[in-house]
C-alpha cells in the first residue's frame, strides 16, 4: 500500500509526542513493506527541499 503522511515537523528535527509518533507510525508500516511518504515543512530553511535520511529499521525515509 502506498501512504502519504502529512505533519508539520517530524522526528528527528523535534522530539515531541506527535511528531515521534508520526515517524514510529512511518517507520513500522515501512517495516511491513508499505511505501510511505512523510510530506512535511523545513524547520532550518538553510536544509535542502529533499532531504534523504538512511533508517537502519525502515531504509530510506525522505524529507
């Protein structure tokens, strides 16, 4: 199943509640072999627009 997941912020730019949550809710579903994609917004405008992060659960997680 595909997935677009929209949020805000999203660990590990913050820690809160919520925003671990979206990437815990992420990175399981990954797991299971699902393709989701996490849309969300630049805290540091400096970062560029597509950032690909290696998760050693999950595999390649965007932002």
């Amino acid at each position: 199943m595909r997935i677009l997941r929209v949020a805000p912020l999203i660990y590990p730019d913050t820690k809160g509640g919520g925003d671990s949550h979206v990437h815990a809710m992420s990175r399981d579903q990954a797991v299971m072999g699902h393709d989701v994609t996490v849309l969300t917004t630049r805290e540091d405008e400096s970062l560029p627009q597509i950032k690909s992060i290696q998760d050693r659960n999950s595999g390649d997680v965007r932002k």
